[in-house]
C-alpha cells in the first residue's frame, strides 16, 4: 500500500517522484507545438506510434515556450505498471478492480466553491486580453495537426431533460480565442445524446472541461455502454477505486459542474447549429494522431464551445498526452477488460481468468482472452466468451483466445500458442458485415467487398485454446520452482 493518497495530479506526481524510473523532468525549454510530442516520443509514448518509440518515464517539461507559470505533463498513464502504481493494485489485476468499481459505485459530492483547488485563479472571456490559447498550453502532436489539441479533458454535462450527468474524454481542438471544436464519434458517447437534445430545443448545454486530474477518474472516464448506460456518471466509478466520493464544485459562469482539484476547468456552451471546419485554421486536412496510429481526417463540420472562462491552480500543471501512445491503450483498454470480465463472468462464472487489451490494439481493436476449460462440457464456451466480448464492446475488432497456462499479457507467449495450438482453417472465426470504428483505416468499402459503409468490419476470433480432450498432449515444459533473488538479488 503507497503511503501517499493520490486524489489529484499532483499527489499523483508525487507518488511517482517516489517510485525509480517512473518520472523525471526538464528544465530545457520545450516549444509545445509538435516538439514537445517530439520529444516525448522517444522518452516513453510506446502504443502504437510509429518507431522508434518505447516505453518509459511519465515526463514534466518545466518551460514551455509562450507559457512561462505552467508545466507540462505528458505519459501519466503511458504504462500499465504505472497505471498500477496509481490505482494501487497489480498490473494484471486492474481489469478486475475496474469491475469491481462498476458494481460498487460510490456518486460524487458537491463542495464549495471556496475550498475548490481549481478556482484558485480566474480569467473571464470578457476581459479584453483573453485568449485560451495564450492561457492553457495545449500542444499540438505534429506538424500537420489542425492546430492545438486538449487530449485529456474531462468534458461534464448534464442532461436538459432529466439533468443526469456524465463525464467523457473527447477531441478537444483550440479555434480562436474564445473557441474551441469537439468532436464526437457517432453513438458512442452520453454527452453526444445530451447535446442532441440541447440542440433539438434550440438551447447550448454547458459544459465544463477539466484537465490534471486524480488518474482514477481518467481511467473511469472511458468506460462505454452497456456497462455504463445513458445516465451512469462514470465519476462513480472512480469514486469507487478511491473509496471515496470524487469532489465537484459549481462553476463561476454556467450552470454546471466541474472537478474541484482540477489544474485547469475551462467553462462554456456547446452552441446549438453552429459548426466549424476542423483545420479552418491549418488547411491541412488533417486532425491529429489517433489510438490506431494514424491521422485521423479532419472534421467538415464539427460543433463548437464558446467559452466563457479559465480558471485554474496557482502554477498549473498541464496534462496532456499523445494520441496513440500507450496513455491511450490504459485509458481505453483496462475499462475495455473490465467490462469483458464484467459480461462474461455473468453467463459462465468461474470461466475466463483474464483479459488484456494489447497495445497493439490501441486498447480498443483486439482483445486476448485467457479462458479456462475444466470439464468437457467447456468446450466450446471459450468462443462464447469471444462473443459476448463484441457484445460487450461494439469497437473490439479481434479476439485471441489461450488457455490458462499462457500469459495473455505477454504478446509473445499469445503468439506461441497461436503457432503451437491453433489451425487457420478451423481456429478462425470470422463474422463479417458488423459495425466496429471508424477511425481504423481498414473498416472501409475499398478493402474489402463485404464492408458496405465506412467504420464496418469482418469481426475475428483466433481460438488458439487446446480442445479440452487434448489437454494431455500439450503440457508445457516444467521447470524447477526457486527464489531467483538469491543468486541474482539485483535482478528481482
């Protein structure tokens, strides 16, 4: 158990400072617009950035070029075992502990204003030198993005109908002074539904957008449906890892909300029927890097947030992160796992062990699944459970399934038993024509004759699992249980 309570970026950062190897800093001044990433690239981004890239350190840049009161931090999240650290819980077991948190939620509580953290300092977007993009130090990951993204704001609205709120990470994108565009995936957000709505009567729905915030409540942010239904706030969840409500606080400028020990809270309103070009400001064409490892296309219309002010702590830390780094595959892949878990172990309790959304899968396409057969009747469950992982995340594109003596954290180990313990043209399932994502390049109708639309692919289950009666024939080599430490003390 650490020592330290994390609750927030700083007791986050704290922790790590702590902790060898996981967080160091620089005081050389970094440009924010794609240099900063630049850098980063190589220090610890890993997931699915182009190589050369690895996994490291989360990283602090001191001096930042244009902002001289704010800090940089990048890579929080951008390892599993970091991941760890902060949740206090093993690497292999966060699945479960976002499982756990689903079931036991514990709802936010609202404090005063006065004791909020974030409200420390405030700017108006009446006041004549205003301008967001002089006040928050967003960078740009490339050269080609459409101009400076917010990649980790925890964006809260409420429903204008039945005034249910929820909390989401979106494409954030710095327009002007006082704008900023948001970008929605079609269906798969509760904040889409409620500005649907605003939209439909004529009214903005505020919104609040927090950035540097507790890690548990970035984590949470990314569950989706079905584990988390229109009208779940996600904040319970966190809640939950914490065993303690997450705080809010009213925002000075709009009726709504916000995370109270947040380094930044940007306040405004989606407004309805007004939309903006993406790369109006960039002509690029481009957006910014995606969890797939691509540039994802910028938006021709996407909607807008007029904002109505900054606040923020004394010497802000900013938190921001790559688009396809491993930050992402830890956001979206461990409450990818959970919710697997959470929909397999309801039909077969006892079954599936295991689950892990590989990095090479951007947390989202790809899933391997560690399923154990105990008696014959088990047979053939094990691509039940295949199923019932599309059902339990629509955007989950492949599905590996291994027994219970491969490591399904260990891509190698996976890719073993693929080689030893499945045949193509019977271990291979392939289900055609089902909507996945559409920012994977290849769920599209000039690859394949069965894609009809855009963001529609072949969903496949690659069962590398021994056939129960088989299990005699594929014993792997056993080898003597000992205590490495005492020959190499150094090394464990």
């Amino acid at each position: 158990m650490s020592k330290i309570k994390v609750n927030d970026l700083r007791s986050a950062l704290e922790l790590l400072e702590t902790i060898p190897g996981q967080l160091i800093d620089t005081d050389v001044e970094v440009h924010p617009h794609a240099q900063l990433s630049g850098v980063y690239r190589h220090v610890g981004a890993g997931g699915t950035v182009m190589r050369p890239t690895k996994e490291g350190p989360a990283m602090i840049f001191n001096h930042v070029t244009g902002h001289e009161d704010a800090r940089v931090a990048i890579g929080v999240l951008a390892s599993r075992k970091r991941v760890g650290y902060l949740l206090d819980e093993a690497p292999d077991r966060l699945g479960h502990l976002l499982n756990d948190a689903v079931k036991n939620p514990i709802k936010p509580v609202v404090i005063d204003q006065k004791e909020a953290k974030c409200q420390e300092v405030v700017h108006y977007a009446t006041d004549p030198d205003f301008d967001i993009r002089k006040l928050v130090p967003a960078p740009t990951n490339t050269e080609e993005d459409a101009g400076p993204y917010i990649t980790l704001g925890m964006c809260y609205a409420s429903d204008p109908e039945t005034k249910v709120s929820d909390v989401t990470i979106h494409r954030l994108c710095l327009q002007s002074k006082d704008e900023i565009s948001m970008y929605f995936v079609p269906g798969a957000r509760h904040l889409g539904v409620f500005r649907e709505k605003a939209e439909a009567a004529g009214k903005p729905l505020p919104i609040s957008i927090s950035i540097g915030v507790d890690p548990a409540i970035e984590i949470a942010s990314c569950f989706e449906p079905p584990t988390t239904p229109l009208g779940f706030n996600e904040l319970e969840i966190a809640g939950a890892i914490r065993k303690e409500p997450v705080q809010l606080t009213q925002c000075l400028t709009i009726d709504e909300r916000c995370i109270a020990n947040a380094e930044y809270v940007i306040e405004g309103e989606l407004l309805p029927g007004v939309r903006v070009r993406e790369d109006q400001n960039t002509n690029t064409g481009k957006a910014m890097p995606e969890f797939p490892g691509y540039t994802g296309p910028a938006n021709p219309e996407i909607p807008i947030i007029k904002v109505k002010s900054v606040t923020h702590r004394k010497n802000p830390i900013m938190q921001t992160c790559i688009g396809p780094s491993e930050e992402h595959v830890s956001m979206a892949g461990i409450p990818t796992e959970a919710s697997i878990l959470l929909m397999v172990e309801k039909a077969m309790p006892g079954k599936l062990l295991n689950v892990y959304c590989a990095s090479s899968g951007g947390g989202k396409y790809m899933a391997v699944l560690q399923f154990c057969k105990k008696i014959p009747s088990d047979e053939g469950r094990q691509r039940q459970a295949a199923l019932l992982a599309f059902s339990a995340f629509s955007e989950l594109k492949l599905v590996y399934l291994v027994d219970e003596d491969v490591d399904p954290f260990d891509i190698n180990d996976v890719i073993w038993a693929m080689n030893t313990r499945m045949q193509g043209d019977s271990g291979i399932v392939c289900i055609p024509g089902v909507r996945c994502h559409p920012l994977d390049p290849s769920n599209d109708p000039s690859i394949s004759s069965s894609i009809r639309d855009h963001g529609i692919a072949c969903k496949t289950i690659f069962d590398c699992t021994v056939p129960f009666d088989q299990k005699h024939r594929f014993q792997r080599a056993k080898f003597m249980d000992v205590d490495p430490s005492l020959w190499v003390p150094d090394m464990f």
